[in-house]
C-alpha cells in the first residue's frame, strides 16, 4: 500500500508540475477533478439508493468552474445564477415523478454535491487567476498536501489516540497534530511565495491545516454514511479523485477569501 500511494503521488505531483504554469491547462486539470468528484459523489449516494440526478448535476457542476475559466462575470454574484437554475430546474424535474416521497432528499443531496464539490473547488481556479496566483496555489497545494502527509505519517508511525473512530476508525490525534506541524511548515517554506510576516503566515497556514483536516473528516463522514471505504479506485494506493481533493474543498475557498481581502 505505501509503495502505491509513493508511485501515485510521485505521479500527482508530475502531473500538476507539468500543467500549473499554464492557466488553461491548470483550470482544465482542475475542471476533470471536479467532474470525477462529482461521479463518484453521485456513485455512492446510488449505493445508498438515493435516487439522485447524476448526469444533471455533473453537468451544471462542470459549467461553473468553466465560467470561471472563461472569465464569464456578468454580475458580482453570478455564480448564484447557476445554482438558483440549478435549483429551479430541479423542482421541475420532480414534477415528471409518479411518487412523492423522497423529493427533498433527491434535491438536496443533488444540489449539495454541486455546491460542496464543484463550486468549493473551483476556487482553485479563481486563486490561480489572482495576480500571482501561481504562487497562491503553489503555496495552497503545499500547506494542504503537505497537512495530509504529515497526518498519514505521524498518524502510521506514532498514531495511538483515536480521533473519531465513529467517524475515520484509523484516525488519530498524534496523526491530526502532525498534519497541523506540516502544514505550518509548509506555510513557512512558502513565505516568499505570500503577502504575509510570520505572525501572519503562521496563522493563515495553523488555519489552513485544520480546515484541511475538517475537510478529510468531513468527506471520510459521508463515506460511511453510504458504507463505502474510498470514493472510487482511479488512484491506487489512495482512492478516488474526491478522496484527492477533499481536505483542499474547505482550504481552497476560505484562502481565497484571505487573498482577496488584501
């Protein structure tokens, strides 16, 4: 298992080096993460026999990080617009149903993956469009990533205490405590890449970590509410593309809101 997880961060980490620089590569490398997210979150909420609208939601979840990508802004809020269609197009569907019961669930669930994975990490895309936005997302990927590094190592290696066993059962607080230490490190090895001091850097990064973190329990809950061990199998040794981006759909947003505030 680690000499697969080893091979396929080795082959991420060639992967995102060879399409960062490029603005149109990194947003379509990120445009295919979100569409396989939403595949596999739609997946396993079928295995649950939630009766949700897959194809529907997969495709307004690929129109938003590709209005991003083309700069398509005609109000300040205009995002909305396409959740709101989302939305109403939604309740329409239902009006086709022979049976009732089930609509909110069916509507809710379908709507939620839309916001929780296509419009959290499309942020992604929106940070990378910042003037120096290469940094930004550099800095992103390694405070992150890194956050999830440490947690798996400190976590295999020293790891007694479980953190939420109901929740992740191989989960522990000396594995969550070593996420956050390189996570900070992370941060402070970026410092050139950042408008911060390091008063800043290391509360920005100490912030990043935990939601990371949060990010990972978060995704790790809705897998066992529909009683399945990773999100899919395209990444051997680690899961599926969701269970790849999860700690950055809760890092990504809130970081972005910190870099446009400057």
């Amino acid at each position: 298992m680690l000499i697969k997880r080893i091979f396929t961060s080795a082959a991420l980490i060639a992967i995102i080096t060879g399409v960062i620089f490029s603005e149109w590569l990194c947003s379509l490398t990120i445009i295919a993460f979100i569409v396989l997210g939403l595949y596999e979150y739609f997946a396993m909420l079928e295995k649950k026999g939630i009766c949700i609208y897959k194809y529907f939601g997969i495709g307004v979840g690929a129109i938003i990080p590709l209005s991003i990508m083309f700069r398509f802004e005609p109000t300040k809020s205009w995002e909305l617009l396409f959740i709101v269609l989302a939305l109403i197009f939604l309740i329409l569907m239902q009006f086709k149903r022979r049976d009732n019961s089930g609509v909110i669930v069916d509507i809710s669930t379908t709507l939620f993956g839309i916001l929780y994975v296509s419009w959290f990490f499309s942020f992604m895309i929106k940070i990378r469009y910042l003037p120096g936005g290469l940094g930004f997302l550099v800095a992103l990927l390694s405070i992150t990533k890194l956050g999830d590094i440490g947690a798996y190592l400190v976590g295999s290696k020293w790891g007694k205490k479980l953190l939420m066993p109901r929740i992740s059962p191989k989960k522990t607080v000396e594995g969550s405590l070593g996420g956050l230490i390189f996570s900070i490190a992370g941060g402070l090895v970026c410092k050139p890449l950042l408008p911060f001091n390091f008063g800043q850097l290391f509360f920005v990064s100490a912030c990043l970590g935990i939601l990371g973190q949060l990010g990972d329990l978060s995704e790790s809950l809705l897998k066992r509410d529909c009683q399945v061990k990773d999100s899919g199998n395209i990444f051997p040794g680690m899961g599926g593309a969701l269970d790849e981006i999860d700690s950055l759909l809760f890092t990504a947003p809130v970081f972005y809101f910190i870099l446009a505030r400057l």
